[in-house]
C-alpha cells in the first residue's frame, strides 16, 4: 500500500470551490442538517413546482421508502439546455470527436442541441412516446446519443441504454424486461476502425422482443442495412418535418428518469431505476465539485454513454452545468496510443476522467506516447470504474499530468448515481490508490461479518449508513429484488458489494468486490450471467465462474467448465466456447481462460466452493484454506495438476 501524501497544490487550496476545512465543515452540515443541506443544494435547479418536502426516507423494512424532494416538479432537458440559452446558447455544448482522426469533428452550441433534442422529442412524441414509456438507445458514442437522451427525458419517457458492445440476445432481454416499444440505433457503429453491425443486431434482437412498434435509425457510415415498412424510421427523414420547440414535461421529482441495466451476483441483469429529482440534484452538485467545475470549461470524461458514469459525467452533469462536454467515439489506443493525449491538445481539454483500466494499458505502452504531445491545457485528472493501483496512479500523476494535475479517484457504482466517495481537488490531500472521502450527504460505514460497525482503522463490507439524492430507487418491475438485494445482508444499511478498508486518517481504500461480481476493465460482470451462457451450450454440463488478476483489465474472467459425459473437451471447444459467450452476451464477456474440469469442488450438500476456485484461478494454491468439507478432495488435486498453460 502506498504511503504517500500528495498535498492539495496551493493554487487549487486557494481557488477552488471548496478548501479542506469547507470540505469538512459541508459534509458535517449535510449529516447533521440533510433538510437543510439539500434543501439549499436543490436551488441550483431550476424547479416546476418548487418542492416542500426534501427527505422522506428509510431503509428500515417497516417503512422501507426512499423520496427526495417529493412534492417538487422539474424537467430535467430544460434544466441542461434551456436555462443556458439566454447566456451560453452560442457556447460550444458538445464537442464530439470521431472515431478516425480524418474525419472532420463536430461543434453543437446549446442552441443547436435545444433545436435537435425538441425535434427527436417531437419525433417520439408523433409516433405514441409519452410520459412514462420505455425508449431502449443502442447507439454508439455519437451526439445523437445525448439527443436521444434528453429528448426522452423532455417529455418524460423513460430511457433504457444498452451498451453498442452487448449481443442481440442481452438486448433482447433488456428491451423486453422494461418493455420498450421504441429502439433507437445506427446502421453501424465505429470503433477503432471496426465497423459494428447495430442496426442487424437489432433486427436480429427484435425477432425476441416483437413489441417494438418503432425504430429509428441513424445513418452513422451510410451502410446499406435492411429498412422494414412501418416500423423502422431512418432518424434524419423522421426529425425533417418537426418543430424545433417542444415544451418540456412537468415531471414529478420521483417519477422515473431512466433505466439502466447492471449486472449483479444473482439472475438476470437488474434494471436500476433512477427518479427525476434526486438524480438531477446529485449529478450537478458532484460533478460541480468533484471537477472543481466552473461553466465553459472544456471537459472530457472518456466513459461511454452506455454506462453509467457516461449518463452522469459525459452528459448530465456537465450540461447541467453548463459546461462544455467531449464525446469521443473511439478507442485509446486508435489509431495510436497517443489518441487520448492528442485529443487533449486538439480541444484545449482542461479536465480528464478515464478509466484505469485505459491507463494501464497505455502506461504499457511506453511514456514517448504521451510525450509527444503537449498537455499543457489539463489541471484535473479523474479515475472510475474500478480501483486504480498506485502504479498507475503514479504514472498518471508524474507523466500524463506532469506533476501539475490533481487526481480525483472516484469511487460509485450505478446504483449510486454519482460519485460517492471521492476526493475533492482543491480539499483532499491525495493517498494514490484511495478513494479517500464521503461526499456530501454519504454516511459510509465499515462492517463485521457480523454486522458489527467497525470503528477507526479498519477492514470490512461498505456499507451507507443513510439515503443521499442520487440512489437508485428501485429495480424495475421487482422491487422486492430491490430491497432483498441491497437492504438485507445488514439490516438498516445500503450495501454496496464491496470490501473496504479504513487508514488511521479516515481515507476510504475499496478493496474491490465481495459478492460474485467481477469489474473486468471497469465493467461490472455477474459471474452468474457467464455461467448460464455457458450452461447454455449443448456440450456443457455445468460452469462456475470467477475473477482473476489480469495485469491491464484488472480482473480477467476465468471459467472452469464440465462438459457432458460423451465429449471429449479440447482446444476447438475451448474456442467455441469463447464464440459462444460473446455472442451470447458481447466481447466484453470473453472468458480469458477455461478450464476443462471433469468435476468441480463441491460440499457435501452440493454447493461450489468458489473460494477454492478463486485461489485457483489466482495460482494462489499455496493455502487453499479449510478442504474438509469437500465431498470428494481428488476434484482439487484434479484442479490443480490441469491448470491450463495460458492461466
Ligand atoms: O467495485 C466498485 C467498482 O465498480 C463497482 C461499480 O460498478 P458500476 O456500477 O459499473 O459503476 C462503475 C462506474 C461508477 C463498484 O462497486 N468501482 C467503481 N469506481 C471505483 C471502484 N472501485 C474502486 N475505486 C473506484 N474509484
């Protein structure tokens, strides 16, 4: 563990938005007096109806309920487009940069965006889409993407964003499990050069979920794709004949926002749930201080909008703030592992939030990449997605950042809507490698395996102590899913998944998850999910799943596999398999390694015992711990003389 401190750099302790004693002083304010805080929080929005109940909340199974801001109304669109038009309508809105460095890129004022997100929202309304209906976007990282968007939520459907990487199975279940009657998509997708077939992974979902009435399609590469009558709509025809102004929807501060699926240890992905009032307060408010923001500032965190942190930090956070956002569609390493560097340069880009994953596989490709380019325009440096090791994080603060940027490692989760624990630059002196501080509003607690709170230095499962705007609030169609899977295993108390520790000076350290959920390059996987696509193949009997340590993705995915009795396991099936699973559920499901086992470590009543197959996937084999209640020890041995050469 790094013992290093780095300082607040004086200049940022003297300007930002917030000092170490503000930071203190706030969040004690926003424990001590939440009515008080986010009352005066909320005025930073502009309200409907303005609200006169502020928390109404509890986690208690007697009167489980969570609201924010109950009675107020609000329009969310109007909150990011139409409250900056009278002063920043000629500012630049989005700054969007191609896949291809050749290609030219584009420039959107909030003038022209308010424009294109109230003639989409006029589109969707003309083909049925009103207040409360489900719209599935499968796009790729393109303006139209944040168009879509905010015209759903201008007239107050309900948006429900599948990531442009995931199968035409995963998107046919994510469209039917919220029932979406409109998809909205591209002829193809650009990603480091490579094309991805959108639109026939649409129509091939669509043979699943035959409900969907509409679909608009973007003409991205101009591919010639198939077009069905009365269905499918090419987006620029649709949007040629409506009005630029539509009014926005008064909607309810708890009616829903948007949908977005994420995986979780059990079953099917959960569609977490997102209510218009709460959210909107957090996303501004954090991405206010988190980013030391102030309006106008160019902007960029490189997340895609088919996450989470790409709703909050690439689209509503910054518009909301009136800020100047980038979009990037390409990849890091596209057409060279300078790209990110350049892109900084080409744009002035003053902010930077990425993922560490990236990071590490830059940093593998040697510091020149990054020298050659000038950075001189970045202060801030953000990390997300999944714990940053302090090499990394050293090489982002001494090469990339050049000893001048602070770094905020941002620690949340899609059910936290916004960053919940995080440094702040101009307040937190920075320990590489901790997500350091609560935000305002964020109680987190420490616990035993026995639901003991830990106090001071200590190690156990995070836990958040009380409810903040931005959480989740239910999972859709299953609330009863909700309230098992967050508010059980400690009763009284939000429980995030993840390990934790605490240092003597009260810096949080996430030690990754404790559930069966693995983070695979910042990307949240149920072992569960991988298990039943491989279940799913003829020649698979049974599958367990786990994580293992992986030098650039963080964690690698590691799947040990029984065939049926009459197969004879080998190297063709092994990558069948691996077809297998991408087409199942994306690329970002490939298995990094199988292992063929004619058995897997069972107890006694049959249950796998994961823990021995995670130090196995480890090559942690020294100590496998307590084996005496494996029904048969030879499975083991098995195990680990047929470890494959590529683990
Ligand atoms: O394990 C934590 C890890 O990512 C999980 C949440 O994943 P997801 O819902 O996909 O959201 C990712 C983007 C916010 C968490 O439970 N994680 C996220 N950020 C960090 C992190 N782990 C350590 N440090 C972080 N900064």
């Amino acid at each position: 563990m790094s013992q290093t401190v780095y300082p607040v750099p004086a200049e940022w302790a003297a300007n930002a938005l917030v000092d170490e004693a503000g930071y203190r002083e706030m969040h004690r304010r926003s424990l001590d007096d939440p009515e008080g805080f986010w009352a005066e929080q909320a005025k930073r929005i502009d309200w409907i109806t303005p609200f006169t109940r502020v928390k109404e909340t509890s986690f208690d199974e007697a009167d489980f309920g969570i609201r924010w801001f109950g009675d107020g109304a609000l329009n969310l669109s109007a909150n990011c487009l139409d409250r900056h038009l009278e002063a920043r309508g000629d500012q630049v809105a989005i700054l969007w940069e191609p896949d291809s460095p050749d290609e030219p890129e584009r420039r959107i004022t909030y003038r022209q965006l308010h424009a294109d997100v109230c003639r989409f929202a006029n589109l969707l309304k003309s083909r049925g889409v009103g207040k409360g209906d489900r719209v599935t976007i499968y796009l790729p990282m393109v303006p139209e993407a944040a168009v879509a968007m905010l015209a759903c939520s201008r007239i107050g459907a309900i948006h429900s964003i599948v990531f442009a990487g995931f199968s035409p199975e995963a998107l046919a279940g994510r469209i039917q499990d919220c029932d979406s009657r409109v998809v909205i998509t591209a002829d193809e997708g650009l990603r480091g050069g490579r094309k991805v077939p959108l639109k026939a992974n649409v129509d091939a979902a669509l043979n699943h979920a035959p409900g969907v009435e509409t679909v608009v399609v973007l003409k991205r590469t101009g591919a010639d794709v198939a077009m069905r009558d009365g269905r499918d709509i090419d987006w620029a025809d649709g949007i040629a004949e409506q009005s630029a102004e539509c009014e926005p929807t008064a909607m309810g501060a708890e009616d829903p926002l948007f949908i977005l699926y994420t995986s979780g240890s059990t079953g099917k992905p959960k569609g977490v749930l997102h209510t218009t009032g709460g959210y909107t307060v957090w996303a501004a408010m954090t991405h206010e201080y988190v980013f030391d923001y102030r309006p106008g500032q160019i902007y960029w965190c490189a997340a895609d909008v088919g996450w989470v942190t790409g709703h909050t930090y690439v689209i509503y956070g910054p518009l909301l703030n009136g800020g100047t956002t980038v979009m990037f569609e390409g990849v890091p390493n596209f057409p060279d592992p300078s790209r990110f560097w350049q892109v900084v340069d080409k744009f002035g880009v003053e902010i930077f939030y990425g993922a560490p994953t990236a990071l590490r596989a830059l940093m593998r490709e040697g510091d020149e990449w990054v020298a050659k380019t000038s950075r001189k325009s970045l202060r801030l440096l953000g990390s997300v997605g999944e714990p940053i090791n302090p090499e990394a994080w050293e090489w982002y603060y001494r090469v990339v950042g050049e000893e001048r940027c602070p770094i905020v490692d941002t620690w949340w989760q899609t059910e936290t809507g916004g960053a919940t624990i995080t440094p702040l630059p101009g307040a937190t002196p920075m320990k590489p490698g901790s997500a350091s501080w609560p935000m305002f509003g964020v109680k987190p607690l420490l616990l035993d395996a026995d639901g003991n709170v830990l106090e001071g230095a200590a190690e156990g499962s995070l836990v958040i102590a009380d409810s903040w705007p931005g959480q989740m609030r239910t999972v859709w169609g299953d609330h009863d899913r909700f309230f098992q899977t967050y508010f059980t295993t400690y009763k009284g108390y939000y429980f995030t998944g993840d390990g934790c520790r605490r240092d003597a000076d009260g810096y949080y350290w996430i030690t990754g998850r404790i559930d069966d959920v693995i983070n695979v390059s910042g990307h949240r996987m149920g072992t569960a999910e991988i298990e039943s696509a491989l279940v799913a193949h003829s020649k698979v009997a049974e599958a367990a799943v786990v994580g293992m340590p992986h030098p650039v993705k963080g964690q690698g995915i590691y799947a040990y596999v029984t065939t049926n009795a009459e197969v004879e396991p080998d190297d063709a099936l092994r990558a069948e398999l691996v077809k297998w699973v991408r087409t199942e559920i994306g690329p970002i499901a490939t298995p990094d390694v199988i292992q063929f086992a004619p058995a897997l470590p069972k107890t006694r009543s049959g249950k796998i015992m994961r823990r021995i197959l995670r130090k196995i996937a480890e090559n942690d084999t020294g100590n496998l711990g307590d084996t005496s209640t494996l029904a048969d020890p030879s499975v083991v041995d098995h195990l680990l003389a047929n470890r494959p050469a590529t683990a």
